[in-house]
C-alpha cells in the first residue's frame, strides 16, 4: 500500500535484514516503487541482498579494487593463489582494534607465498582511517571501502567481520 513512500524503504533496510529469506527479501524489494528503489535505503537494501547472495560459502568472490593509504590501487584478484583473510573494520571499532596484536601473530606464523591478510575499512572518514592505519602500523595491505564493496559483495552489517577465501577465490569461511 506504501510503495512510494521512502519510510517503506527505510523499515526494509532495518527491520527487512531480519527477514531469512532471500526471496521474500527480493519480493518485497520488488514491491517498492522505481524511486524508492532508488532512494539511499532502497539501494542500501538491494546492495544487502546482492551481498547475502555473492557471499555464500562456495561462492567465488568477485573481483573489485580499492584504495590503498598511499592512494595507489589493490586489486584483488593480485591475491590469487594465496588463502586470503579478509577483515572487515573501521577506525572507530573497539573490538576492531583489539584484535589486531592477535593478528599481526597470525599474520607473523603464516605469512608467505600461500596467505595473505586484507584489511578493509568501512570508515566514511578518510582521514579517520588513515590515522588508524598510521597508529596501528599492520604490515598486511588496507583498502578503504569506497565503493560499498561491504555490502554489495559480503552483506557486512556489522564490524569486524572477516572472511577466509581460499586460493581460486571461493569463500570458505565468515
């Protein structure tokens, strides 16, 4: 009855995430009017969706590349041939940063030809997220998420998350 009002897209990108079911979650995407389809929290919602969808445990993940500090780019499939942790965070995440001496052990032991750590931070503030890579100093590679790479392609709600990809780029473990 509400598909053009924006607090129908709003309660989806909420309350909706609660839904288990794709389909449904799709369904009533779908009910939603073309302009609030296209409102921040329409687009917010389908990028949920689409992320729920290409993140599923065997599922290759799609290639993307994001910033790094020094602004040069990190392109993911460079990663190829190598388990991969990736680790969601951002500046402002006690837990986040908590566990990054734990990490930097892990990232210590195995290290190498055959695993690499990548940090994304979800910080809409560049400069929050450069003093946090400066201060925490992890000697893995960091990307800013400028292109909602979060949520489009790992359905991320929350931080930290991490995944394990393996070596041909299917995900393995959240």
């Amino acid at each position: 009855k509400n598909s053009n009002q924006y607090v129908s897209a709003f309660v989806l990108n909420g309350a909706g995430k609660q839904i288990n079911s794709i389909e449904t979650m799709e369904h009533l995407f779908a009910l939603l009017s073309p302009k609030m389809q296209q409102s921040v929290s329409g687009k917010s919602y389908n990028d949920y969706i689409q992320g729920l969808k290409n993140s599923k445990i065997g599922n290759s993940v799609a290639n993307f590349i994001l910033p790094a500090p020094d602004g040069k780019d990190v392109d993911f499939k460079n990663f190829t041939g190598k388990y991969v942790l990736i680790d969601f965070w951002a500046s402002w995440c006690a837990p986040c940063r908590q566990s990054f001496p734990h990490m930097r052990e892990v990232y210590q032991k195995y290290k190498g030809d055959t695993f690499e750590i990548y940090s994304i931070s979800i910080d809409e503030d560049k400069s929050s997220w450069l003093k946090a890579v400066e201060e925490e100093k992890n000697p893995w590679p960091q990307s800013l998420d400028t292109k909602n790479i979060s949520k489009s392609s790992f359905a991320v709600t929350a931080v930290p998350t991490t995944y394990l990809i393996d070596p041909s780029g299917k995900i393995i473990m959240k």
